[in-house]
C-alpha cells in the first residue's frame, strides 16, 4: 500500500513539474500574438505593429499558477504625434475605450495559448 501511494505521489509530481516547465515562455507568446492576432512586437519598448497600425502596450497583467498562467494584455491605438512648443514631439493618448483599443486575454498551459472571454466563468474564477 505504502509503495502504490509514494508511485503515485511520485509520478504526479513528475507530471507537475513537467507541466510547470512547459508553460509557453514570453517569446512562445509573442509568437502566437504574431500568428493569431498579426500583431508584432515593435523595437521601441511598449510599441506593437498590426499592419500599418501602431499599437500601444498600455498594461500586460500575467499571473503564473504552477502548471498554467493568465494573461491580460490592452493594447490602444497610437493617437498622432503632437508638437510641444520646444519643437519636440510627445505621443499623446486617449483614454481606452472599446473604439480606440482592445484587450487579449489568455490561458496559457502545457504549450497551449487560449484566448478568453472576459464574461467567461473561467475568466472571473482565476482572475
């Protein structure tokens, strides 16, 4: 009995770490954005491309729960550039609404990208 159970504790804890290890890492993510969303990450730091559009990075919240990970990514629109009086250019923008920007949520899991719906049960459970 005593040996069936440390097997089976065992190769559960096998399974865990090796679900563990496979959560998809950031360029795994970035990667998945790019095929399923055309959404490339930009040189500039917190800077998107999708198409000839500019995007904004505005808040990337991910949470890691051992053998899975959640994550939330809003992106808005670049607004145009405007000029301050020194000549200098400063990137404006505008508050973020349903128009002018967008939010992926995900599960990420073994080496599985799932986007969610914020309404979903899963959703409001793990976040």
């Amino acid at each position: 009995m005593k040996k069936r159970t440390k097997i089976i504790l065992g190769s559960l804890f096998i399974i865990l770490v090796m679900l563990n290890l496979t959560v998809p890492s950031k360029d795994d993510y970035y990667e998945w954005l790019e095929d399923e969303y055309n959404i490339k990450k930009s040189d500039k730091l917190y800077y998107y491309t999708k198409g000839d559009i500019e995007l904004f990075d505005r808040s990337t919240y991910q949470k890691r729960f051992g053998i899975f990970a959640t994550r939330q990514q809003n992106f808005e629109y670049k607004d145009d550039e405007k000029l301050l009086g020194g000549g200098s250019t400063v990137i404006a923008f505008r508050e973020l609404n349903s128009d002018e920007g967008f939010t992926i949520r995900t599960l990420e899991i073994g080496k599985m990208i799932i986007t969610i719906e914020k309404e979903s049960i899963l959703w409001k459970i793990l976040m």
